[in-house]
C-alpha cells in the first residue's frame, strides 16, 4: 500500500513540479444555504431548462433559505462529469441520472442510499409509483437514487395515413402491427409503415429487452448473461424481420441516430407509425404535428404470449435524482430532493418537459388526463419492466444494441440475415459480456 | 521561370479540384444555415427555396454562443502565446546545440502524443483537483487551467515542427550574428525568428487550432462558465433534436474572426526567407 | 561527450552559461510536459495495473492491484475481446496510413501549386485553410448531414443526379463507413499539411530553382531534386505528426457514427473509450492504451532511425 500512497503523493505534489506556491484551501460558501445541483438536459435547450427550472428553485429559496446553483449538463456529458465527481469526491450535491445507470452507480458507493428512514424524508416509499421506483438500484438493496421523471415507450400512428388505408382501429397485437404497417408502405411513394432509430444503440437495445421478455428470455443469470438463448434469437429476428423479411420499414433508417430523423419522418406522412418514448409528444409539437393528428397505443405484443412469456411493452425509462454521499449539505439535499418530487413540483416540471410524473397524486391534475397521457401512464405502471439492474448495465446495452445495429445495417443493405447470423452476434455479445464482467 | 503549357494545365486542374472538395461541404454549411429547419430536414436541396435569416438570430438563445465564444477566444489565445515562447525557446535549443539528454527529450516529447488522451484525461483531472484541495489553485472548472492543458498538447509538435523550419535555416546565418557579438537569445530572435517566420506562423495556427476545436478534455474540465465554443456547439444536438440550422450558422459566424486571423498571418506565411537573405 | 555546442568561437568565461543555456531554455517546455502530459502518463500506466471500475473507482488509489491481469485479457487471442481489438487495430492502422496518404499528397499538392504568386492566391490560399478553421463538431456534423442515404448531398449527387447507381448506397453504416471515415479525416487535417508545407517551401532559396532551370530541369525534376530533399526535415516531422492524430483520432469516428460505430470503422480509440467511459474498466482501457503507446513508440523510433540514415547516406 506504501507505494500506492506514494503515487498519491506524486499526483498532489505536482503543485511543486508546475512551480506554483501554495496558500492554503479556500473557503466555501456557506454550508447548510447553497446546493449545488445539475440537473439533465429534457427540455428542447439547455437554456430553456433552465428558464424551466429557475422559477422552482426560486421558490425552494423562498421557502426554506436554501439556493441552489443549477448547471444543467447536456446528455453526452453528464456520466463524464459524475465519474470525474466521483473519483475525486469534489462534486454537485443532487445530480439527474439516467435511471438505467442506477445499479452502475450505486456500485460505486459515491450516492446517499434510500434506506427507509431516509426514504422517509423524502416522502416515504408510497409516495412513488412502484414500477419507477424499482428502477433505482440493485435488487435487495436500498435503492441509490429515486425517481424524478418517467417515461415509457408507446406506438405513435398517423389518424390521416390510418383513415385514408381505411384501417378504423389501432393494431392491437404484433400480427396486426405488421399487417397494418404492411398495408401502409407504399415505398414508390416513399412511404413506410414504421420508423426505427437502427443506430441508436439504446434503443435497440430497449427493443431487444423487452421483445426478449415477451419472449420468455432471462438475460442474466445471477451474473451470467444469457444473450444467446433461443428466446433472444427469436426476439431479436421479430424486430429485424420487421426490416428485413416484413420489409415495412425503410432501410435508410438502419443509419438513424435521433429521435428527430424518425419524428421528422413520421410528421410528414412518410411513416405512419413509430415506436418511440413519449417525450416524442413535446419533440412532434416542436416539429409542427398538432396533436388531434395522430393517437398513442400501447406497443402492441404478440397473442398469444409464447411460452414464459411476460407482458413487457416498455422498460421503466425516466430520470432518476442521486443524492452525493460526500454532500456538505446532506439535509438540504434531502430537502431539495423532497421538493422535486412532491406532487405540486411533479405537475410543474413533467407538464413542463412532456415527462410522466413518478408520484401518483400528481396524475390528478387535468394537464395528465389526456388519452395519450393515460397510455403511456398505463405502460409505466403496468408493462414496464425495469432493465437489468446490474452494475454493468451499461455494458450490456452497449453490446445488445451495438449487435442489433449491425444486424439491422446488414439486412438494410440487402444482405441476408437468419437466425445462425443473430445467434452468432448474441454469442459474440454474450462472450464480451463474460469477460469484462 | 517559364512554365511549360501542361505544367500550367495540371496546376490549374489540382486547384480547380481541391477547391471543390473544400467549397462543397461549405457550400452545404452555407446554404443550410439560411434554410427553415423543417427544410433542412428534408431532402437535399442545392438551392434554398426560402430564405430565412432565423437561424442567425436563434443561434443566440438556444445556446449561450457568446459566452462560448469569449471563452474559447480567450483560451485558445492564452494557450497559443504561451506554448509559442515555450515553443519557440526549446526549439532554438533543440536546432542550435547539441547536449546530453536533448535525444531523450525530443522522444519523449514524441511519447506524450502516442497516449491517447482519453486516457490521461482522468488522472488530470484528478491532479486538478488535488492542486485544488492542496494548495487553492483553481485550475479545474477555470479558463487558466484549460490554458495549461491546451498549451503543452500543442508543445511537442510544435517544437518538433519549430526545430524542423530552424534546422532548414542555414546555421551561417545566426553564426554571424554571434559573431558579431550578439548573444544567443539576440540571435533567435533578430536573426533566426525572422527568417523562420513562415514556420512560426504556421505552428501558431497549429497551436491556435489545437486548443480551439478540442472537445474531450473541455467536455469534463470546464463547467457552463467556463465552457468553450468546440464542445458549447454540441448543445444545438440534444438527445431528440438536431438543431442543423442554427449548428451550421453558429459556425460559420464563429469561424469568421478566425479566418480573418489566418488572412492576416497570410503575410507572415509567405514571407521570411528569400533568395539574397543568406548573408554569409 | 557532452560538446558544449556548436554555437561558434565564444570567451572560456561564457562556457559555463553556454553549456547551461540549452537546459534553461528547455526548462519551461520540460516542466509543462511533465505536469501534464507526464505525471498523468504514469499515472495511467499504473492505472493499468488495477483493478478500476465502478466498484473501486471512489477511492482508486487503493484498488485492487492486479498486476498484468488486464493485459493479458487484452492479449488473449482466443477470446472475441481480443479478437474484436485486433480487428480495430487492423482497421486503425489502414485508415491512419491512407489517411495520412491523403492529407500529404493533397497538401503538398496545393502548396506546390500556390507557390508560384498569382491573382487570387490569397483567396485560395484562406479557403483552403478553412475546413482546418471550423470547429471540429461543425465540420464532422456537416459531413454526417452530407453522407445521409435519403437526404444527403452525396447520394442526391451520385444517384439523381448522375445516376451512377439505382440502390442508394449507405455512407454511415456497413462498409462504406471506412471510406467515409477516411474522406472526412482527409477534408478536416489536410489543410495543416498544407500549411506545413506552404511555410517550409519559403525558406527554399529562389536560386535553386533558377540553377535548375538553367540546366533545363522539368517541374517533376524540380520536386523531385530540389522540393522534397529541402522540405525533408519539416516533411519527417509533418508525416509523423499526421499518423498519429490519425492513430489517434477518436472525434472523427465519434461524431460521425454516434456511440456504436460500424465494425468497418471503429479505431481502437474507440474501444479504449467505451471500456474507459461507458463501462467504467479503466483498468482494461489502460492496458489498452500502454499497448498503443508502445506500438507507436515502436513505429516512431523505427521510422525516425530509417530517415535519419536516409538522411545520412544522402
């Protein structure tokens, strides 16, 4: 341990190396009246968050003295920022994580855990919906974070592209989706019957779970990741089928990347269906799709179930809030953090950022008694299943949705894909997935 | 010197060439800037069929662009000035003596620029914010620490390259200034900083370009304050939006004081060493 | 062995400082290096003896140390990591060597072909230049927006235009990607060469040429015997500095193709950061890196000792 003392040393006294003088740590602000938070970025700029977020936290000031300086910290950055606060102890005092991250997180023993008594603080356990909730940390152990924001996946279609084809009622089963999608694609009209972000390897990797689970598929065992099942293979060729055999999605698509390329699409009539989160509501709003324009379905699953099967439409997506262990402000964090998840604040922000509240009072108000709201509220507390809550749950969405990536490119470019290939890339997938663990 | 009409002919062809593949992706940042974002999204189009100077204007409220523009402006200059006299000191010695360790030196100086930087990233930051706890340097989150960093990434190329355009300068030049009784540093910088001006000029617009388009290190050291303009850009893409329009109007309004900075450095560029210069 | 310099005659009472003054005016260079390129180098080589992920990362310096365990999963040739790495490290060095291919001859082509003054010199000379002015999020992202399969200028060129093909072609994923990859390295970094090369050029006496002319040397006599032996010094630097940005490169392919680039185009960088910052293995990304370093430290001294006897046979 000696020498590992010793690069510590090294790494601190290079203070000298650069020829710098000293003059003793500086003090802080005062302790138990500022927080320091950085918030995600949800809404369509990082400034309008913070026009989003100002006035509440003027309010938190109000009612308890406590100022929080918010940062808001764009997606592409904010692990970056959160490992460099843990490794080094100097960081915010509340962060938004991406609730997936939660068991990766909590691993690191850098964020406050929510035993009971601390729940408690925050409103108690009841106070959340139960599905968000289990998207906060390990199983079995007190969750590191709580949840914030929820979101869950839904079918967006067209009403217009629907009546003109003369279909009256939304698919309800995987059978109608494709036969519906199929009468739909028109490709000499440039028209498709379903949108795919191919390259966003999240999303492939939220399709290829929660078809799994449909599936019957356990993707881990204990800790043994079992990528290359049958039930996997069958659930990964539904979703590239839809490309590849189905042929109702344009293969351009194997190469998008952003919610906005399918929304775009579908916007504009040239893809009557897409299967997105429902912040995508805000984002078609952005783009100029009124509303009345299109309806919101459950994604529908196929009836029935095979075997083992579980019905699962959608993880439990959402944003979650950690608490930094290290806080100089523990109290006031908690006090923040309580703040953010009342039912009031709850109306506010989702409302604000096109989010589902986590807290079930909150519903109440009429601004989430919409259909579309009620779909997706359904999904979250009914058919959502949490992702694996495994500390090495980004490496298993990197790896799944990297292999459907190139799955999805092959079939895009004409190149035939059965189901020795997806067993191959799973088993690759899978042996990646062994040895980094 | 006469050229030959073919001679004449390639040349032309090789310039006609390469300004296409340079002007077309400006062409396409050019024109997409003044379309409606809707119109971006959609198919190509070489000819706008509206014309809207939105995107110039919203570019400003989307993203604080200003700030980022200082910010970078400020660091990049800082880094580039700094790492020039660094530079241009270790390179007269490196060109003009021979000592021990100068062979250990130029390697390892080599050596820093074949780690790759993603990985040094962590233990930086960390000393960062050792220094920080230790001794009250504010390096992490400020404009002096990102200076720091960025003027010793540009450092060994540029004394490589510094040592490279001295070694091409005949050694009778400054010999004779010694000669005449000046001293070493008089005779870098009369008589060999002179001559090597091109090469200067040159590296600076490499060690200028170093710290401005840098976007990992800037990603985890900066925070909203003190945030540059190479990773500030990146917030017109959010998770679910590309804002194409305004990312490409941003740009080009803030490549502008950069180009006229290179038009300017374009009289240094050509200058230096002509034909006579050698008096020896 | 230490000659205190060949600096020309000086007094014996100057030699001390003469013998001093290359350490001195090293000195700043040195202590920089040191502080930031240095220290943390080893410290990342050490980092590559632990055991460092998400369980230890809070108080790394007491991780699990595990002496060359990482290496050795980096180097286990039966196991589809490794393999998976040798595949990007395949795809890294061609891109780099046709990349660097690329940015030199174009560069040098441009130099040599401004060099001679005319009307509009100045112009092409500050447009040239620009691809190396725009930020490197602009440059890539237009790219990006060019190489789309429905809506891109390239496919809207080749396909309706010229209608070289009937199947729009994919750029951003599949094979293409590589070509892609390089193309847009190319556009971005040849400008410096072209710099580079612009300023060697003036330091080369007009006389030379003049002398050629009157021997009645044509213009590839005149770059082979007089432009490229007097850029060579600033040429050997110049191409090593391309290869390793080149091997280097890790925002080119990330900005092109997002998190998941294709397997045609993903540079080792890539892999060093995925296990570094997405999966939080920094003891593997380590490991990674000291191998890479020590590759290029390989090619580096083997390419800088060929030149030199080059140099010192000619």
């Amino acid at each position: 341990m000696r020498s590992r003392k010793g690069v510590a040393a090294l790494v601190a006294g290079l203070g000298l190396s650069l020829g710098l003088a000293g003059c003793g740590s500086g003090g802080g602000a005062d302790q138990t009246t500022t927080l320091t938070y950085w918030a995600s970025n949800q809404a369509a700029s990082q400034e309008q968050d913070k026009q989003i977020l100002q006035p509440e936290l003027d309010k938190f000031r109000q009612r308890t003295g406590i100022t929080v300086e918010v940062e808001v910290i764009p997606w592409s950055d904010l692990l970056n920022r959160i490992l460099a606060a843990t490794s080094s102890g100097e960081g915010p005092d509340v962060v938004n994580i991406g609730n997936t991250w939660s068991a990766s997180l909590q691993a690191t023993g850098a964020f406050t855990a929510f035993d009971d008594a601390t729940l408690a603080k925050v409103g108690g356990r009841d106070r959340f919906l139960a599905s968000s909730l289990a998207s906060t940390g390990a199983v079995g152990q007190p969750p590191a974070s709580v949840p914030v924001y929820g979101l869950s996946y839904g079918l967006f279609y067209n009403k217009k592209l629907f009546a003109e084809a003369g279909i009256t009622a939304p698919p309800s089963t995987w059978d109608e989706l494709v036969t519906v999608a199929t009468a739909l694609t028109k490709p000499d009209q440039q028209r498709w019957g379903l949108g795919i972000l191919g390259s966003s390897y999240t999303e492939n990797a939220h399709f290829a779970y929660l078809l799994g689970r449909q599936h019957g598929a356990e993707l881990f065992d204990g800790d043994t990741p079992r990528f290359d099942s049958p039930q996997m293979v069958a659930a990964v060729r539904q979703y590239v089928d839809l490309l590849a055999t189905h042929e109702v999605v344009n293969p351009s698509n194997a190469e998008y990347l952003n919610d906005v390329q399918i929304l775009s699409d579908f916007a504009a009539g040239k893809t009557a269906m897409v299967m997105i989160q429902n912040n995508a509501v805000a984002n078609l709003r952005t783009i100029g799709m009124p509303e009345a324009d299109y309806g919101v379905v459950p994604i529908p699953m196929t009836d029935p179930l095979p075997a083992g099967g579980k019905r699962v439409n959608s993880h439990v997506a959402g944003v979650n809030l950690g608490v930094f262990a290290n806080s100089d402000n523990p109290g006031g964090a908690m006090t923040f953090v309580e703040f953010l998840t009342s039912p009031e604040e709850q109306k506010i922000l989702n409302h604000a950022f096109g989010t589902l509240p986590v807290v079930p009072d909150a519903y109440t108000d009429p601004a989430f008694q919409t259909p579309t709201i009620e779909t997706f509220r359904s999904v979250l507390a009914d058919t959502a299943e949490p992702l694996p809550m495994i500390p090495q749950e980004a490496q298993f969405e990197t790896l799944i949705g990297a292999a459907l990536k190139d799955l999805l490119a092959r079939a895009a470019s004409g190149q035939p894909v059965d189901d020795a290939t997806i067993h191959d890339k799973l088993a690759t997938a899978n042996e990646q997935m062994k040895s980094a663990g | 010197m006469a050229e030959s009409g073919w001679a004449r002919w390639i040349r032309r062809a090789v310039i006609t060439a390469l300004a296409v593949f340079t002007l077309v992706p400006l062409y396409v940042m050019v024109s997409s800037s003044v379309k409606p974002l809707r119109d971006v999204q959609g198919p190509f189009t070489a000819v706008p069929s509206t014309i809207t100077l939105q995107p110039f204007v919203d570019m400003w409220r989307t993203v604080p662009l200003a700030r980022y523009f200082v910010n970078s402006a400020v660091i990049a200059l800082g880094a580039m000035v700094c790492s020039m006299v660094i530079a241009i000191l270790a390179a007269y010695a490196v060109s003009r003596f021979r000592f021990r360790g100068r062979g250990t030196f130029l390697t390892s100086a080599l050596a820093t620029q074949m780690f790759p930087g993603i990985l040094f990233l962590l233990p930086l930051f960390l000393i960062f914010v050792n220094l920080d706890r230790g001794f009250g340097l504010e390096l992490f989150g400020s404009r002096v620490g990102m200076v720091i960093t960025y003027l010793t990434f540009a450092l060994p190329f540029s004394i490589w390259l510094l040592a490279g355009y001295f070694d091409a300068i005949p050694r009778e030049l400054d010999e004779a200034a010694l000669v005449d009784g000046t001293g070493p540093l008089g005779a870098l910088f009369r008589v060999l900083l002179p001559a090597a001006l091109p090469g200067v000029a040159a590296v600076a617009v490499y060690s200028f370009m170093t710290a401005w388009t840098e976007v990992l290190f800037a990603s985890v050291l900066t925070t909203s304050e003190t945030r540059t303009l190479a990773v500030g850009l990146r917030a017109y893409a959010t998770q679910s939006n590309v804002y194409w329009n305004q990312v490409m109007a941003a740009s080009l309004v803030v490549s502008v004081p950069v180009l006229l900075g290179f038009l300017l450095l374009q009289r240094a560029l050509v200058q230096g060493l002509t034909a006579g210069a050698v008096k020896s | 062995m230490s000659t205190a310099a060949d600096v020309g005659p000086r007094p014996a009472r100057r030699r001390w400082s003469a013998r001093a003054l290359p350490y001195l005016i090293l000195a700043p260079a040195l202590v920089a290096e040191l502080a930031v390129h240095i220290v943390p180098m080893l410290v990342g080589v050490f980092m590559s003896t632990l055991r460092l992920n998400q369980f230890s990362i809070r108080d790394w310096v007491n991780a699990p140390f595990v002496g060359l365990d990482n290496y050795v999963s980096v180097a286990t040739l039966d196991s589809s990591v490794a393999a998976g790495l040798l595949r990007s490290f395949g795809v890294t060095v061609l891109f780099s060597v046709l990349a660097v291919l690329g940015e030199f001859l174009l560069g040098l082509a441009a130099a040599v072909a401004l060099h001679r003054p005319f009307r509009g010199r100045a112009v092409l000379r500050t447009l040239f230049l620009v691809p190396f002015a725009l930020p490197m999020f602009s440059s890539v992202i237009t790219w990006m927006f060019m190489l789309q399969r429905d809506t891109g200028l390239v496919n809207t060129v080749l396909v309706d235009w010229l209608g070289l093909t009937d199947e729009r072609p994919f750029w951003l994923v599949g094979q293409n990607s590589f070509v892609s990859l390089v193309v847009v390295a190319v556009w971005r970094t040849w400008p410096f060469a072209f710099l580079t090369i612009t300023a060697g050029l003036q330091s080369i006496p007009t006389e030379l040429y003049e002398a050629a002319n009157v021997d009645g040397a044509g213009p590839w006599r005149r770059l082979f015997s007089i432009t490229l032996p007097m850029l060579r010094p600033v040429n050997t630097v110049l191409l090593l500095v391309l290869f390793l940005w080149s091997f280097n490169d890790f925002n080119t392919p990330y900005l092109l193709f997002g998190q998941a680039a294709p397997a045609e185009a993903g540079l080792i960088s890539l892999h060093i950061y995925q296990s570094s910052f997405v999966t939080w293995n920094f003891g593997l990304g380590s490991a990674m890196s000291v191998l890479m370093l020590l590759f290029l430290l390989v090619v580096t001294v083997g390419y800088l000792a060929v030149v030199n006897r080059r140099r010192d046979n000619g």
